[in-house]
C-alpha cells in the first residue's frame, strides 16, 4: 500500500480510534477487543493537546521559566504525536511555529538552545534535533526543508563535537564541562541523533558506536545502567529505561547486554506504582520505559499500557494540564507522547 505522508496519517489515525479494525502488527492481527483505546484516553488526550497548544507564544515557545528550548522540542514533539504536521491537522500552526522558533535558536556552531541563559542546553539540543528531525520527515514546503537540513546538518556535527571521551555527553558540551558525562542527557543527543539520520541526514556512525558502548560501559553486574562513567556500581532504572529506548534507536536489539538491562527495567518498573524507583523522575522515566514496552509487542504492551493510561488520565488536572516536576508544560507534554505512542504518527518511537 503507497500513501501518501498525509495519507499514511489519516489511515494510521483510523487504525488508533477505530477500535474494531484489526491493525497489523509484526504480520499478526491485534485482538480487537485489547486493542480499543478507552473514551476516558481519548478525552485526556484531547484536553491535554488544546491546553498545550493554547499556552504557546506567538514566537513559537511556551514562555517557562526553565529549558525554553527543551519545552518547545517536547511540546511540539506531542503535538506531531497526534497526526498534525507542519502543514496539516488541527495542530499545524502550533508545529510550524515551534519548528520556526527552534530554528531561530540554531547558532553558528551548530547548538540549538542559548548557552547564556540554559546552563543544561544539551538537553534542549538533542530533544530540538528529535522534534524537528520528525518535522523534516513530513514537511512539505521547500524552503522550510532546506532550512530544516542546514539546521540538524550542524546539529549533528556539534553534537559530534560535543561527545566526551568516554562517549557520553554531559550538561553542556565536552570542552567547556570539562569532559563530564552522564546518563540522561546521554540518551537524548543518542535519540535526536538517530531521529536526524532516519530523516536522512549524514550522522557518523562513530559517534553513535562511541555512545553505544558507553552505556555498556555503564552497565553495572545487575544490569542496570549507572548515573555516570565517572560513578559507576549504583544502578538507576530510569537511566537504564532511557538507554534501552536508545539502543532500540540504535538498532542494537542483538546485544549481549540488551537481555540484562530489560530484565533490570521490568524487574524495577514494569509495576508502575513503584514512584520511588524513578528517583522523583516518574514522567521522565515513562516517557522511556514505554517506549521499551511498547517495542516488546502486544502482549506485553497491551496490560501495561492499560494501567499507565488510566493513571495518567486520573492525575489530569480540571484544565487539561498534569502537574508534576520541572513544569506543567514538561509534565503535558510527556504524557501526552506516552499516551498517544501508539498511534505511529512519531517515526522514531515506531516498531
């Protein structure tokens, strides 16, 4: 079947709300009965995107406080989640403007963010190099294309530059933190880096090969992935989550380490009542931990799914918000990727 970008939309889109459609998966009809998304979902999804995109500025960002060009990448990256691109859905203007104002951040040596005023810009430089490598998958307009390639093409080169010795990057590049790194930020240069390459754009298959040992590097004899190369032996299982979603990125699925890091995930987290093993990170954690489940196939993903969503659909505040750690908009935003993770409208979270 060849359709057209949009096209693919609109068909995945019937497949996530239409409930009796069997959709395939790996050759396999899902149950149908498993496979229907409950109203309550759906209604939490649909409040959360109009309250998100109705506090975005007319620049393009959500004016917080904290990690402007982070909040931005994850906000826009929850929108594309619903099925609106730059150019189409209910959702294109809140994108193309998110997308108009992370391009605005890129500076001369390729950073997206602003290392005057984020003191942790690597974060808002790998999720900025996700959200616009989902956008430049489905762009249409031909100036904004090239734009969008200019852009991630000297992304991808700073973050190259930024990489530690160890292969993992820290809170701000190599040279300037003085060779740190650390497991979250880490995860999010491995993501953005493979969103870009699956856009097509040319990334070194060194720097990804660098990164993937240093979470092997990482890995502790229970199979946990620890907070950083220089602190090693205590284990974190939202690290640990966070470095098998990039792995799978990676296309490491075959790895010797993969099986004990899964075991150690699910062990730690399957049970998502357990709030004290995301070390107060429980968005943060989920955002990737699903992302795990979800590439485990139905079975798995079916019961899990079931009773993340209906938490997440309980916290949901009056006004369409979540509450929680950092920022409402941060929170939103990860629940509303996690909630519609599904769907397949995000080329990098996709089986």
């Amino acid at each position: 079947m060849n359709l057209s970008p949009f096209d693919r939309r609109q068909f995945l889109r019937g497949l996530a709300v239409g409930g009796g459609v069997a959709a395939m998966v790996g050759g396999l009809p899902r149950r149908a009965d498993a496979a229907i998304p409950k109203p309550k979902w759906q209604e939490a999804i649909n409040r959360g995107l109009e309250w998100l995109s109705s506090k975005q500025s007319s620049r393009g960002q959500w004016n917080t406080t904290v990690y402007p060009t982070a909040m931005a990448a994850l906000a826009g990256t929850a929108l594309i989640a619903s099925g609106s691109t730059t150019t189409q859905g209910p959702y294109a203007r809140q994108i193309a403007r998110a997308a108009d104002f992370l391009i605005s951040k890129s500076r001369g040596n390729g950073l997206i963010g602003d290392p005057q005023t984020d003191s942790r810009y690597t974060y808002g430089h790998g999720f900025a190099m996700l959200f616009l490598s989902q956008v430049l998958g489905e762009e249409g307009l031909l100036d904004r294309r090239e734009e969008l390639v200019d852009v991630l093409s000297r992304a991808v080169q700073f973050s190259g530059n930024a990489q530690t010795a160890a292969g993992g990057w820290g809170y701000v590049s190599a040279k300037e933190g003085n060779d740190f790194d650390e497991g979250s930020t880490t995860i999010t240069q491995v993501q953005g880096l493979r969103g870009c390459r699956n856009a097509g754009i040319p990334v070194s298959s060194e720097v990804i090969e660098k990164a993937k040992e240093y979470i092997y590097r990482c890995k502790n004899p229970d199979g946990g992935i620890s907070y950083s190369s220089r602190q090693t032996g205590s284990s974190r299982p939202a690290i640990t989550a966070a470095a098998l979603a990039a792995l799978y990125n990676a296309g490491d699925y075959d790895s010797e380490h993969v099986p004990e890091m899964l075991a150690y995930s699910k062990e730690s987290l399957h049970d998502i009542g357990q709030a004290g093993q995301s070390f107060g990170h429980w968005h943060y954690t989920y955002l990737y931990y699903s992302q795990v489940v979800y590439r485990q196939g139905d079975e798995l993903w079916f019961p899990f799914r079931d009773r993340l969503y209906d938490r997440i659909s309980a916290e949901q505040q009056a006004d369409g918000s979540w509450e929680g750690q950092i920022h409402p908009v941060y929170v939103t935003a990860c629940n509303l990727t996690m909630l519609q993770i599904d769907r397949g409208f995000l080329p990098i979270y996709q089986r």
